[in-house]
C-alpha cells in the first residue's frame, strides 16, 4: 500500500503542499490487489469524422466512388480541367453505389477532370498503388497524372487503352519522384470521347489491408487492450454484410444527414474497413475485437448472423463463409454491444424505451442461440435519471446481459487545467459508484473522454492520466470490466498528417500506462478526491519490476515526491519518464523527458514533479537477485 509518512501534509486533507515540502510517502509490494486487466485500456475505433479518411486509412482520393454530388450534377471533390471538357455524375452507368462520374472530351480536346480535395500527399521514393475502374463504348486511350499542387512537377504518368466489353481495372504501382503534399490527381483523354470513371483509388503501396503502417505502429504503442467498431452514433448506418465485398465494390454509406459523422468526406463513408479488415488489424496490434451491433431497422438475424461469421465453426452457414474467404478459424470475437446510445440516436423508434428493451431482448436471444459464450452489453445510460431507462430495459433483458454500458464526457469551456486534472476523481468515479450499486451489474465504459472530435491537449492529458490511474486502482470497487477512450484518430491519441503521424497528449499518457495492463496492482490507501498528488502502482508478476504512475494536479507549483519502497530492494540506479506542459494552459501540449532516477540504498527515491506533470517510476531489481520479502 501507499503509506503517508507523519512528516507530510495529510493528502486526505486535500490541503495544497509549499513547493519546499515533500510529500512522502511509502509503497509496500506485500498489500496487493487484482491483476489490472487490458480491457480496462482500450479504444473506439469510430468510422467518423477523420479516424478512418485521413485518419488510419490509406486511400487518398476523396469521393472515389462519386457518391456526394453537387448541386450542378459534378460530383464533389472533383473539377473539369478543360473548357471543352464536361462531366457530370451519371446515375445510368454507375459502377458501384449510385452513380459513376462520365466525361466527355471535345474533338481534338486535351480534356481531362482533376481530384481537388487536398488530400493528395506523396514522398519522393516511395512506391504508391493506384486503381482506376473504366467503361467506354469505344476503344479509347486515356491518361492518368499525378503532379504537385502548383502543376510544375509531374510525379507520375501513365497511359492506358479502355476497352469496350464493360468495366476494366486499370492499376498499377510507381515510385514517387518528388515529395508533394496538396497534390494533383488527373484523368483525361487526347482524342474526342466519352468514358466513364467507376471508382478510383490511390494508397501507398505497403498499406496494410487499406490502412496506414506509420499509424498503426503508433497504435500499438498506445497497446489498446481492445477495440471497438464500428462505432457509435456510425453503426446506425452500418451494413456489416457489404464489408464483405471487395473494397472498390462497397456501396457508399450516406448521406447521414448528421453534422458530425462525416464533415470531411461530404457526408458520405466509403467502406474502407470491414470485419476482415478490421480483425487483420486487432491482430497486428495484439488486442481483442469488440464490436457494435446495429439494433435499429435490423431483424435479430442480422445481429446473430454477424456473430456466426466471427465465431460460427465450419459447419454454421456464416462460419463456412469466412472459411471461404481465407479465415478458418474463428474470430473469437467475445464482446457484442447492443445498439449504442439508443436513448437519443436510436432510429425507427428504438429511442422509445419498451422499443428498445423488446429488440435488446429479441437479439440477445437469437445471438445467445448461436454462440452462448459471448459477452453482451446493454445499451444503459448513466445519468441523474438513469432509472426510467434502464429499468425497463433490465426487466425485459436484463438475464440476457452481461455489461450495462456507460458514456461519458467531462469538459467546460473556460475550465481549469485544476478541473481537468480532478474530474475523474471528484465526479467520474463517484458517478460510476452510484451507477453500479444502483443497478447492481459489471459497467463497460464505452467511450470517455474530455469531448469528442477535438485534437489532444494538456487538460485532456491531464484526464486520461486520472482516468486510468482511477481504473486501475479501482475497477473492481467501481465494477468496471472494460472502457474505451474514444478515440484514438485524430482525437486526442494519435495525430496525423498526410506525410507522417505522431502521438497525441492523450497517445503519449496511453504510451506511459501500458506498463500497468496484466500487472498485479499495489493497493493505495483512500486520499481527497482533490489532493495534488494522485498515483498508481503496480508490480509485474515475476515480482522484479515496480512501477508507479504519479500525477502533479496543482498546476501553479511542483511538487518534490519522496518514495519509500518496502517489502521491495531496487537497483541504485532506477528510470522515470516526464511528460510536461510546455505551457500552463488547458490547450497546450506536452514535452516529453526521460532520465535516471537515482534510489538511496535500494529504498528511498525523490522526484521533482513540475506543475501539472505526469510521471511514470521503474524499479527494478538487481539481476540475479530475487525480491526481499
């Protein structure tokens, strides 16, 4: 346990420390807890916004399959580039979707139509794949140019004959011969004629199953301990089953006529990851699968049907489906969400409690039939008011459940880098208190953050530090099986540009708290909900390594720690990472440090946490030398 010596201030007491003071204070390795799961670290991987299009997704050209379409009939994102040129969406031709995107080229016309949405970046002497799928009624040579944003430096060039027996694919790869971001994408023809574009694409050609590597490295360094997808508020609109076609093939889904899903991309969503895809990237990065179901407009056999393709044996109809695909073997997916936040986005009614309850209750039946060992979540609330939902939900499906879900998000505008730093504290861990005993069942925290949609910061940082040291000293107090932070792309984790990709202030406290998941936690007696100093520790389970995650909430003054270790011999020698505001403000961002902590006899450690700092302690024991008890 973390033990106050008699020197210090009492934390309880919620009183701020003077700079000169330190507080000190002991942890014994022999007062232990449960073993802190990785569940407890995971992630919303929602297809929204910019998580997937210039997010983790690879592909490049924007409305590709020409679904968003202005108000003069060109689809958006794309121009002619010659007077004699036209194009026009074509609802009679169309290639996937609901229209393809036909262009016809004067007599003795260099005609040709350019993508203008500045999502086109390439480095020089990098190879990149492109695809094209063509129709013609004629035999025609068309062309196809990459070049950089002012027009004076071609990339690459590429010629091609279409022939006149329906839609051919067009692809190919090369080498970048100039670094360019805001690029031009071209196609065009030197002759008079009509064509038609299906689709288009262009990726690096080393993606992973249509997704960045740079991104999804950084994703593994975050070591989401589970995924969720498709979402959110995006699954209303989601048809699992089209994931299954090849991805130039996919229907677009959209319009949503939701501001938020997809202001990027003209409200529209390419399909760019299905179950496959999505299951080839849990793998690499070493995390299980969760996934949310589709409750509104959808009979229970869609949802029972999607468990069968990930967990269904070869002798179920959908099970022998995926063995067909390539993947013998069961997904194993163990964690289902039934519908997401139905209480405000639920479509065809199900915002109406007894609709909602009636359906949660139909397709726990019918996904229990097909796999009893799943684990299922309910779509509850957690508020004020949470009873006149979830009760009625509880009474129809409650013995069907296993998890009751919660969201929550904690920001103020104007609030303090002292709020954001005590949220989870002082009212997120309270409110999950009263939400479990009040309802008596495990919680999965389903998406938590500061807001959703914003880039990271130094307060967000600050909240996801007190998020996971609360989780991990207290989730089975609190009842907590999972939670996920939503979300990892371009939403506080990971940040990402068209040329590179790094962590965010919320990535970079992630990538400091992984060494706690699987560890064996060391208990931390109750402190104030406000006291400036909050801290985790946990011991890994050969016993040789100790580490401790330790917050500084006061942001006007450091604060000297003095840790005293027992039941615990550690090398003289030992290492902290520091992450610090380089500046005090809630906007700001994070410097990182890393440096060796001296410890005095093997027992006694003292750090210097500036202001609104966070820290992450490794002892160790000498090697060769098993741990004093």
């Amino acid at each position: 346990s973390i033990v106050l010596s008699a020197s210090a201030t009492p934390l309880e007491s919620g009183a701020a420390h003077p700079p000169e003071q330190a507080v000190s204070l002991t942890i014994d390795t022999a007062d232990q807890g449960a073993v802190i799961s990785p569940l407890l670290f995971g992630h919303n991987l929602e297809v929204t916004r910019r998580a997937v299009w210039s997010g983790i997704g690879a592909e490049m050209v924007a409305n590709r399959k020409f679904a968003a379409v202005d108000n003069n009939g060109m689809p958006k994102q794309w121009v002619v580039i010659d007077g004699s040129a036209k194009a026009a969406a074509d609802e009679n031709v169309a290639y996937v979707g609901k229209n393809s995107l036909r262009v016809e080229i004067g007599k003795d016309s260099l005609g040709a139509i350019r993508q203008q949405q500045k999502s086109l970046a390439f480095s020089k002497g990098v190879r990149y794949a492109f695809r094209w799928w063509l129709k013609s009624r004629d035999k025609q040579s068309v062309w196809m140019r990459i070049m950089d944003g002012q027009g004076t430096t071609t990339i690459y060039q590429g010629r091609t004959k279409i022939e006149s027996n329906g839609w051919q694919l067009w692809s190919g790869e090369f080498e970048a011969s100039a670094t360019a971001e805001n690029a031009r994408l071209e196609i065009g023809s030197e002759t008079a004629c009509i064509f038609w574009v299906g689709a288009a694409s262009v990726q690096p050609a080393n993606n992973f199953h249509g997704m960045r590597r740079d991104v999804i490295a950084l994703l593994k360094q975050i070591k989401p301990g589970i995924l969720r997808f498709p979402g959110g508020c995006y699954t209303e609109f989601y048809r699992w089953q089209d994931g299954l076609l090849p991805v130039d093939q996919r229907p677009p889904i959209g319009p949503t006529g939701i501001s938020f899903l997809f202001p990027n991309t003209d409200d529209y969503d390419n399909q760019e990851i299905g179950i496959d895809e999505f299951m080839a990237l849990c793998r690499e990065a070493g995390c299980e699968a969760a996934i949310t179901l589709r409750l509104s407009e959808k009979l229970p056999d869609d949802g029972a049907s999607w468990v069968e393709y990930c967990n269904g044996s070869l002798e179920t109809k959908w099970g022998r489906i995926r063995a067909e695909r390539g993947h013998s073997e069961s997904y194993g997916v163990g964690t289902w969400f039934l519908g997401n936040e139905l209480w405000w986005f639920g479509r065809g009614g199900m915002n109406n409690v007894q609709n909602a309850a009636l359906q949660t209750k139909l397709f726990a039946e019918a996904i229990k039939r097909v796999d009893p060992s799943v684990h299922l979540v309910g779509c509850t609330i957690l508020t004020s008011n949470h009873q006149e939902w979830n009760s009625p939900l509880l009474k129809q499906a409650g013995s069907l459940i296993n998890y009751l879900s919660c969201h929550d998000y904690r920001t103020i505008e104007g609030a303090s880098l002292e709020f954001y730093s005590t949220q989870a504290t002082v009212c997120f861990g309270p409110m999950l208190q009263t939400f479990h005993k009040d309802l008596g069942m495990p919680i999965v925290i389903d998406e938590w953050n500061t807001m959703w949609g914003r880039k990271g910061s130094v307060g967000m940082g600050l909240y996801t530090a007190g998020v996971l040291n609360l989780l991990c000293r207290e989730a089975t107090k609190l009842g907590v099986e999972q939670a996920y932070f939503f979300q990892p792309i371009t939403e506080g984790a990971i940040s990402v540009t068209p040329l590179g990709s790094s962590l965010d202030t919320a990535g970079l406290v992630f990538a400091l708290y992984t060494i706690h998941q699987g560890n064996r936690l060391v208990k931390t007696p109750a402190k104030a909900a406000d006291a400036d100093i909050d801290l985790c520790a946990s011991l890994t389970a050969d016993s040789r390594s100790l580490y401790v995650t330790v917050v500084n909430r006061n942001s006007t003054s450091e604060r000297n720690l003095e840790l005293s270790l027992r039941n615990f011999s550690a090398t003289n020698e030992s290492t902290v990472k520091l992450l610090v505001p380089l500046t005090l403000e809630v906007e700001g961002q994070f410097a990182q440090r890393e440096g060796k902590l001296p410890v005095i006899d093997g027992k006694t450690a003292k750090l210097k946490l500036p202001p609104c700092s966070i820290a992450e302690m490794h002892f160790s024991v000498p090697r060769n030398k098993g741990q004093k008890r």
